[in-house]
C-alpha cells in the first residue's frame, strides 16, 4: 500500500473538497486509523532471533568417516541447544494427544520433524526448516597444508 504524507493528504482534501466538515471527519478517521495500527504494532512480541542448529542421526554413536541423516532446525539465539531434543519430544507428545495425532501418532524424531505442524513446534520454539532428512558429512576442522 502506498504511504503518503498526512499534509499533502489535508492539502489534497482542500482543494478537492469543499465540505470543511467533511475534511476534518475524514482526517480524524485517518489519524484514528493510525492510533490503532500504532497500537497493534506495540502490541506485538517482539521478534524472537534464532540460531541455526544441526540435530545428527547418530544411532552408533560414531561420526567418523560415515554419512548420516540430519535435520536443519532453528531455535532462539539464547536457548540451550542440549534442549532442543527435549522440544521435540514435547512437539511429539502434543501432536499425539491432538485427534489427528491419536489416528496417526509418531513414534520416532523423523516422524514428528516430518509430520508435525509448524504451529506446534512455534509453541516449543522449534523451527524445523527441514522437514525431510539432509546428509550430514562428518570432517576435520583443517585444511591441509601443502
């Protein structure tokens, strides 16, 4: 929507407009308007910053040398990565107790990252930005010399 100066607007109203009445209803509508959209805007949480997290599939318990199945997750910028887990199993437990989750219930972290809603895992503050598994290659932090 195109933005326009609340002046320029009163001098556009003045010289298309006769009605002073008019002008000043229509004016004291707008700058209602605007308290209200001002409002709304304070109104609003305040905008969570995330950081990117790379939760591994790591049945063994082995990185070396193997590619696994891993999922890109989000979670804020000041939370304890160690509890992301602990999310998703909450994200789990809620989408289960939900009708469509007691039809069809998930039983593993693949299941709940694929199947649950976004909604549910916002509730946790958990973005899963992967809802399909992405390969993790594991390797040595050094590039070598010569």
């Amino acid at each position: 929507m195109a933005k326009i100066d609340i002046e320029k607007l009163k001098h556009i109203l003045h010289r298309n407009e006769s009605d002073i009445q008019k002008i000043n209803d229509i004016l004291n509508d707008i700058a209602m308007e605007l308290q209200i959209e001002q409002a709304e805007k304070e109104a609003r949480p305040p905008i969570v910053k995330k950081q990117f997290i790379t939760l591994i599939a790591d049945n063994e318990g082995v990185l070396v040398d193997r590619d696994f199945a891993s999922w890109v997750l989000q979670i804020p910028e000041e939370a304890n990565p160690q509890a992301v887990i602990d999310k998703i199993h909450q994200s789990a437990y809620t989408y289960n107790a939900t009708p469509k989750g007691s039809r069809f219930p998930v039983k593993s972290m693949g299941e709940t990252l694929e199947s649950v809603s976004a909604k549910i895992f916002k509730e946790n503050d958990v973005w899963v930005k992967t809802k399909i598994p992405v390969l993790a290659v594991s390797c040595k932090n050094q590039i070598p010399q010569g």
